[in-house]
C-alpha cells in the first residue's frame, strides 16, 4: 500500500490579529492629541502673556480677606433688597414670556416637517435661533442700555432676545420628532395643514413646550440677577453698588439672597416639569 501524498503546494493560512483601530487610524488619532496639545500649549501662552503672577500668588490672601469683611452679612438690608428682587424676577418672567411667543413661530418655521419653505424660509429661521444663542444675554443688555437707556425695559427685552434662540432649538427639535403616523391619520380625513398642525402635532409637543419654558425660566432667574451690573435693573444694580463703596456685608447679604432665590426657583421649575411630564 502506497502512502498517500501530501500537497504542499497549498498557501499557508495565518490567524489574523483583531486591533482595534488600523495603524492609519491609530497615527491619525496621536496626530489629533499632538495637535490638541500644542493648541492648548499656544492658547495657555496667550492667555499668560500679561498675567502678573504676583497678583495670582497673593490671591489667597486677599480672598481671605474679603471673605473675612463679608461675615456676619448685613441682614438689616434685607428689605431694601425686596423691591429690586421683585424687579429681578419680573425681568425673569417677561423675559421669558416675550421670548417665547417669539420662539414659537420661529420653532415652526424651523423644522422640516413644517416649515413652508426648506430653500428660504428654513434657513433664515435657523440663522435666527443662532444669531440668539451666540449672544449672552449680557451683551443683548449692553446693547440695549446704549440703545433704549438703562432700566428694567432693557433687563427684559435683553433676556427675552435670549430666549428665542434657546426656545426655538428645542422646540423645532421636539417638532420634527413627532409622530407621523397621527398626522397621517388627521390628513386621511380631508384635514387642511392648519388642521394638521392644529390637531396632530400641537398636542404632541405641549408637554415639552411647557417644559422647555420652564426650564428657560429657570436658567433666566439667573441670568437676570446680573444684569443690573451694566444698568438693566434687578439685584444686580444693588450689588454693584455695594461693590464700589466696598460694603461686603451688603455684598454677602446680596449672594445669599441670589443663592436662596435661585434655589426656590430651580425647585419650583423641577417640580412643574415634573408633574408636565
């Protein structure tokens, strides 16, 4: 009996080792973190260039030092603090309620599924909803205060511009995720746009609608608090005030009054947004 031949002629077969990335990928992804760490190299050498360290170095000190002036707070200026509180948190809420019926058309005239126009109409509102998030609310009342004169007209018309851009991104985002199957079936009976609009997506989105907006007026709270710093009215005219003649503990009184007020409100936000949603 002969033995049987064996071929070895047949390529040799190799396992194959799994890598995560390729080498192209792998030398791709050092090149970025090198690049990454030269641009934070150059931006932190700008940024130093003036920077006196002494200053820095004797910063501890003086913080502890003016920590040391704000105790105890002035608590008997409470009550000069209520009325511009009160004007704080008006700037707040018509802030926001302007900025809302402002959003509102936009945040249609934004999404796809209901936009009139996606070539015109679409991308001039996308360009406002940028236009309004790119300017801090801070900017929006320095321009305001040089144009309408300081007040709390300014304060609201500042956050109101504000909260178009925030508004309308979210709510456009909610639009053009709801449901088409319940536009469909309105549409099937002979429904006009308005109609559809009226009956199949409104209800769709009013819950996040009332949340987003009660989230906005939350974060408006805050902002507000500050823009008495350039002449819009609110606390933040007082605490400019007490900054400039130095009075800490009417400084510190100020903080506490901004901290507890910025509490309430986050609470009275999350629990609204809560029972909505």
């Amino acid at each position: 009996m002969k033995p049987s031949l064996v071929n070895t002629t047949e390529p040799a077969t190799y396992a194959q080792i799994w890598t995560f990335r390729t080498p192209r990928a792998q030398l791709a992804l050092w090149c970025g973190w090198l690049a990454l760490v030269a641009l934070f190299v150059y931006c932190w050498q700008v940024m130093n260039a003036d920077t006196m360290w002494v200053f820095v170095a004797d910063a501890p000190t003086q913080a502890v030092d003016i920590g040391s002036r704000m105790w105890p707070p002035s608590l008997s200026y409470l009550p000069e603090l209520m009325k511009p509180l009160w004007d704080t948190l008006n700037i707040a809420t018509l802030g926001t309620l302007g900025g809302v019926i402002m959003a509102v058309p936009v945040a249609f005239l934004a999404a796809r599924n209901t936009t009139p126009s996606s070539i015109l109409i679409r991308p001039l509102a996308l360009w406002v909803i940028v236009a309004s998030r790119s300017i801090n609310s801070l900017i929006w009342a320095l321009l305001l205060v040089a144009i309408i004169g300081p007040g709390l007209l300014a304060g609201v018309v500042a956050i109101a511009l504000r909260s178009i851009g925030f508004v309308g991104k979210l709510l456009y985002e909610a639009i053009e995720e709801t449901d088409i199957r319940q536009v469909e079936a309105v549409s099937a009976t002979g429904a006009s746009s308005m109609q559809q609009l009226n009956y199949a997506i409104v209800p769709q989105i009013l819950p996040a609608f009332w949340g987003i907006t009660m989230f906005r007026w939350d974060i408006n709270i805050r902002e507000s608090t500050i823009l008495g710093l350039v002449g819009a009215g609110g606390i933040g005219l007082k605490l400019q005030s007490s900054i400039n003649v130095l009075a800490w503990p009417q400084v510190a009184t100020i903080l506490l009054l901004i901290l507890a007020t910025v509490i309430v409100s986050e609470w009275v936000s999350a629990r609204v947004r809560h029972a909505i949603l």
